[in-house]
C-alpha cells in the first residue's frame, strides 16, 4: 500500500499556534519535505522533532518530488511544510500534491494557521464571500493586466505583497480599484503585529518604511460600481419588468438576481434614487 501525503501547518509567527496533532505527525512521518531546511531544523529542534528532512523549493521540486512520490509509492508517508502557514498556498508544495493525487496516494491535511484567513477575519470586510489573489506578477503589464481582471470581482479580495514592493503595489492598485476599503496586515501573530485600515491610496501614505510580511484585504467592487451607466441603472431594469408586467415587488426581486445583491439593497437604491 501507498503511503501518505500530509500537508502540515506550521506557525506563521508565534510558536504557540503550533498544533499537537501536527507535532505528532512530524514525528512519526518518515521524512518532511521543507521549503527551506535551515528555516524548519529551527522549527523541528524547538520541539524536538529529529525526523530526517530533504529540500523541497521551487528549484529543485521536478528532480526531488519524483524521488518524494516514489518514497510514498513505497509505502512511506511523507510530511510537506512550508517556511510558515499553510503548505501548498503561494507554495511549490502544491506541485507535488498533483503528484500524488495523479499517483492516486492519499493527501490528509493537517489544519492549522494561515496568514490569508487570519488577516481576514480581522479585517472587519466581507467575511461572506472572498477570493484568494496570492501575490501579483511581478512584472508591470502582467501585474496591471491582474489587477484589472480582479477589479471587477464583487468579493473581498486578499493579496500577499513583499515590503520592497509594496508600495508601488499599493500605487497601482488604487490606480485600478479606485478609492476602495483595504487593510494591511503585518507581522500576524507576531509581537508587532498591526492592522492598518483605510482606502487604498491612504494606505500607501502611511507605510513609510515597510517591514514584514504583509497581507492586503481589498474590499470587493461595490454595489454602487457595478451601476455605472444608465443603461444598466437598477431603476431601468426595474422599470423595464414593470413594463413586462411584473408587480414592483417581483421586478425588484429580479433586478436583485441580475446585480446579484439583496433585495432590500434594490429598494433602498431605489429610494435613494426616487423612483
């Protein structure tokens, strides 16, 4: 039988968010594979973890993650983490869970901090509906073509960005999303840990000297954008089911399935509007 692939949380800043369970699996794993082996022997000896360890980055993950699946094809079950968080998010270890999956080896997660997650849930934006953007390209066509894609999605958006390019990141940014809500994480569960809220040109303003690592919440595009011409207005939808016979009560309910928003969102545009 196959062995299996786990993918093991590690603490993103404090040591504490160190789960038991992930603890336990990094003992009794055959081998972890580590994204950086300097970074994680520091993890591993803090808790006395002596499980042998092979490199595993974006430079070597073809060559050593053939090795890694044909360890597990073996019937030895495997360790992935990353330098923090979540393997497998803005991480090569995502490579080699396509391995196993096409390999049909088992792939069980071990839960445990995340910085996106973290940051958003004390962002205080839309928690309902988000999407992950990860880090944007690095090059400036590529990166404005990315942003001009996303800024059209109507749901919170989170972004990692490194200090030496955040604030031209964050240049940019306000240039496509506009005047947007946003709020920078830095330094999550950390002893400087710090949120900084505001829209997204005045968040550029207040980073002077960057430092950390930073996670970028983007309120989603709003309600009031995605009515942007007349022809489009909710008051002409709503008017043209009227005139197709529906009660204003329904033309509204379907002028809310069209913009995707509530109902109640319809009329107090609506009222806002006169209508």
């Amino acid at each position: 039988m196959s062995g299996t692939l786990y993918l093991c949380a590690t603490p993103i800043g404090n040591l504490d968010d160190m789960t038991f369970r992930a603890i336990k699996i990094l003992r009794e794993v055959d081998l972890i594979a580590a994204e950086d082996t300097r970074h994680t022997r520091k993890l591993l000896t803090h808790f006395e973890i002596h499980t042998p360890m092979i490199r595993f980055d974006e430079n070597c993950k073809s060559i050593v993650g053939e090795k890694i699946l044909q360890r597990l094809q073996a019937g030895e079950s495997v360790a992935v983490v990353s330098d923090a968080g979540l393997p497998a998010i803005s991480d090569p270890g995502a490579d080699l869970v396509k391995l196993a999956v096409d390999a049909g080896i088992k792939v069980s997660p071990i839960p445990g901090a995340n910085a996106a997650l973290s940051a958003l849930i004390c962002s205080g934006l839309d928690t309902t509906k988000f999407l992950f953007a990860g880090f944007a390209p690095k090059t400036k066509k590529n990166r404005r073509e990315f942003l001009q894609k996303l800024s059209t999605v109507d749901a919170t958006i989170i972004f990692y960005e490194a200090p030496h390019r955040l604030k031209n990141f964050l240049t940019e940014l306000a240039e496509v999303f506009g005047q947007r809500q946003a709020v920078l994480a830095r330094e999550l569960t950390k002893i400087h840990e710090e949120f900084l809220h505001g829209e997204i040109s005045e968040l550029a303003e207040k980073i002077s000297e960057p430092r950390g690592e930073f996670v970028i919440v983007v309120e989603g595009k709003t309600f009031s954008e995605q009515i942007e011409t007349p022809d489009e207005s909710i008051s002409a939808v709503v008017e043209k089911f009227m005139a197709d016979g529906l009660d204003k009560k329904s033309a509204m309910r379907e002028a809310a399935k069209i913009f995707n928003v509530s109902r109640r969102e319809i009329y107090n545009k609506l009222l806002s509007l006169e209508l």
